[in-house]
C-alpha cells in the first residue's frame, strides 16, 4: 500500500456497468513526511474519504476485494484514512 | 520479495474492515548495501516487527494476503519475516 493526499474526483456519466455508485478519486501519492511524489492517479474509493484527507491505497487485483461480491474493474483503491504517521524522531526531516 | 527496514507505522481509524487489528507499518525497501531502494511503501505486519528492525516485505497480493491470513481482501503488501542476518559472497554488494 502507499499513502496519498485526496486532491480531487472524476466524475463519468458513460462507463463500466459495476462502476455505477463508486466514487472515482484523484490521489497524489505521498512521501511519508507528506510531500508529494511521482504523478498522481485516479482511485476508487472504499472508505468515505474525501478532498484534502491523507490516506492509504492499495493496487492490483486487491484494489477490487473491497467491493466484493461486486467484481468492480479498478486497479487502485483507497483503502484507509490516515490519522497519524508516527516516525521515530531520528527519521523526521 | 524484498529486503527492508521498518521507519514508522501509520494509524487509520476508518480503514477496510480486513485491515482491522493489523499493524501497518512504514517500511524503507533497501538494497543490498544498506541504502534506500525507492520510497518507503506499507504494508501490513504478519510476525509483530517494529520500528527499526530489518524484515522480508513482500510485494504482491496473494503472498501477502496468505501472510496475513485475511484471504481476498485489500492487502498488496506485507512484513513476513524480521531478518537476522543477510549472508553474501565477497564483492556480492
């Protein structure tokens, strides 16, 4: 999994059938100081996250189990929201 | 699987519901040398490491799934071993 910052949402009105009720999220994968890294990408969402929330996400073929029964096309899910990341004081920069 | 080094962890209160009870930890994936290997990803703990120790993270669904016991559910990634000592050949590093 990775963490990320929510920054905004997609909305399709034309896509997959089992799409249909899932919330489509623009995240900014994240360091684990909070700075940005590499390009962002579009995930669904498991958990109510919204703009703004730190969280973590999972890829793969994992990113669809969440919704199970439901076998929903994603390859990204937003799979927690972060409250706190404890680094040992050594480590903080 | 890769060979790591546990930073920090990260709490989540509202998070998929396999990943309850399970420590997600901070881990900095190193290279051979001791030296950062890409950035710090997470993953969740199987045999209860902790900050600072060195351990095996695997980085694929399934292996990490079957780690952790929580078979289809969200999980990409997981600590599954706390390494002792990694013993190479001269000149391997």
């Amino acid at each position: 999994m990775q963490l990320g910052r929510v920054i905004g949402n997609v909305v399709c009105t034309i896509k997959d059938a089992r799409l249909l009720g899932q919330k489509l999220m623009v995240v900014q994968p994240i360091d684990k100081h909070g700075r940005g890294k590499g390009r962002s990408i579009v995930a669904l969402d498991s958990v109510g996250a919204g703009v703004g929330e730190t969280i973590y996400w999972c890829r793969g073929k994992e990113a669809s189990f969440p919704f199970l029964p439901d076998e929903v096309p994603t390859e990204a899910t937003i799979v927690g929201i972060v409250d706190e990341i404890n680094l040992p004081v050594a480590d903080r920069k | 699987m890769l060979i790591g080094k546990v930073v920090g962890d990260v709490v989540a209160t509202q998070k998929t519901p396999s990943h309850v009870g399970r420590k997600i930890l901070i881990v900095q994936p190193l290279q051979l040398d001791g030296s950062d290997r890409g950035e710090a990803v997470l993953a969740l703990d199987s045999v209860d490491a902790g900050v600072g120790d060195r351990v095996l993270l695997v980085t694929e669904g399934f292996s990490a799934m079957t780690a952790v016991g929580r078979p289809n559910s969200p999980i990409d990634m997981a600590v599954i071993g706390i390494i002792d000592t990694v013993d190479l050949p001269e000149g391997a590093r």
